[in-house]
C-alpha cells in the first residue's frame, strides 16, 4: 500500500488552538495514509485538544509534555527568543521510533508540521515516497515571499535563504521530511533547546547523518511553493471586560 505518513504537530494552549487546529484537521482529513502525532505542551491532556480529537475522524496519538519554565516563551517575548514545541516534537520522535520498532511501520515517512501553518493536499504526495530526506520551499518565511533549497541538475547545493544562509541546513521546519528509516539507524538524534536560533532543522538532520547530497528535491524541483509559514494573528480582547461591566449593570 502507499507508505504512511507520520506527521509531528507541537501545540500549545492559547485563543486560536482550536481555530489552527480545526482547520489544519480539515487539510489532513483529505491525505490517504497518515497518523497525526499531536503532542501539547501542557502538564495535561486538556479538554479541548482530547475532545476535538476524538471527533476529528483522523488517526491520531496524542502526547503531552510541558516546556520548563525556563525555556517557555512568555506572552510579552518577541516568538523568536526562545525555541518552540522542541520537547514537544522530540516526544514525538521517541514514539514514533518505539512504536516503529514495536510493530512494522515502514515504508513511512515523518513531517513535523506546526499547528498554524498552511499546507497544500499534494504536499503529502510528494513527501510520500522519501528514500532519506525529501525537500522543498516553504512561502512566506524569513522574511521573504518564500525560502528553497537551490537546486542545480536535480541536486541541492546551497539555499535560497536570507537569515544564516550558512547553516548547514538552512530551511525552516516545514520545508523537509524525513524516512522513518533514518530515525531506527540514528536512534539518539533529535532536538534540542541548547542551540541558536534556527539551528533546530540542522541538529536533527546532521544528528541522522544526512548531506546535501542525500537531499531529494520535491515539488518540481523546488519551483513550487505547496507549504507557507502562515502566523494567526493573536485575537484582541479589548472589549471583554467592558462587556462584563455593561452585562453587570443590566441591559439598556
Ligand atoms: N508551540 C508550543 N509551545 C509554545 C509555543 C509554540 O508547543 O510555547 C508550538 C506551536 O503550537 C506550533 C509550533 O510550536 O505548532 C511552532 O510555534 P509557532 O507557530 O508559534 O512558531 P512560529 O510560527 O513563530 O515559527
Ligand atoms: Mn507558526
């Protein structure tokens, strides 16, 4: 059959959870062959995530782990100050691979796929059949209209990126997915909250022993953007409270 896609969502609590989450849930509802591994950064399993995802219809594991204190970005922090869902995605990793060796998983593949983000149904297709690591542009990120890998005769020499382009893998997490294979052969590699920023991408993918060489190029070459790195925007509660008073007070 069509090898499965294992795909890695860190989420956290906030106004638009259920919002990204709903409308994420309704891009995957239509990719044959996947299993959402959502793992929430929260001491608990809330209501809220549980409840949406016994009803979504999709095959799912759900995990959660916090993020200490100490790492956990505060609401007033600029996003870019501290890593995130880095605990989250390496609990997901930790399943993943004790469950792949449980039963026989493989062929599969695994994407690690934020919850906010906006994902085309045929970029399942092209991550489907990975041999080590598949990759392609992701639109709207680091601050251009999109970031790729550049590709010159069907091989990856370089990227396309304006932050660190000297990273030795300089493309956002959307933008690669890994064979499950790789994770078994390589089973202490994942991510880690001790390197600078945007060097998440590059821990995992040089702790799994890949090179530029072994990168497989996905979406005609890299010419197509079928994944963006979309933000929702944080909802303003400014009437809230206001609303509270005007209902204590009684109608008028
Ligand atoms: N996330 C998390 N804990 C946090 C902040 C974010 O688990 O404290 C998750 C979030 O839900 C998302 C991923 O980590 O799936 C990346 O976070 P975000 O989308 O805020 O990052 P950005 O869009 O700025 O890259
Ligand atoms: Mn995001």
């Amino acid at each position: 059959g069509l090898p499965m896609i294992y795909l890695i969502t860190p989420t956290h609590s906030r106004l638009e959870q259920k919002a990204d989450l709903v409308r994420l849930s309704y891009t995957l509802l239509h990719v044959y062959n996947i299993h959402w591994i959502i793992i929430e950064d929260s001491d608990i399993k809330t209501p809220v995530v549980s409840n949406f995802l016994k009803t979504s219809g999709l095959n799912y594991t759900h995990r959660n782990v916090k993020t200490p204190p100490e790492v956990k970005l505060t609401d007033t922090d600029p996003n870019w100050l501290k890593p995130r869902g880095v605990l989250q995605r390496n609990a997901g990793l930790q399943w993943l691979r004790e469950t792949a060796l449980k039963k026989k998983l493989e062929p599969a593949v695994v994407y690690f796929a934020d919850d906010d983000n906006t994902y085309s149904m045929q970029l399942f297709e092209e991550m489907r059949y990975t041999r080590k690591v598949s990759v392609w542009p992701v639109g709207l990120v680091g601050g251009l209209r999109y970031e790729s890998p550049i590709v010159v005769r069907g091989t990856v020499t370089g990227w396309f990126t304006y932050w660190k382009p000297q990273r030795p893998f300089a493309m956002d997490m959307a933008g690669f997915a890994v064979n499950v294979r790789l994770l078994l052969q390589h089973p202490n590699a994942q991510f880690t909250n001790a390197v600078q920023r945007g060097y998440q991408e590059s821990t995992l993918l040089s702790g799994l022993g890949v090179m530029l060489s072994d990168l497989e190029p996905k979406a005609n070459g890299c010419s197509k953007i079928l994944v963006w790195h979309t933000r929702t925007e944080k909802t303003k509660l400014k009437n809230e409270d206001k609303m509270k008073q005007k209902l204590g007070r009684g109608s008028d």
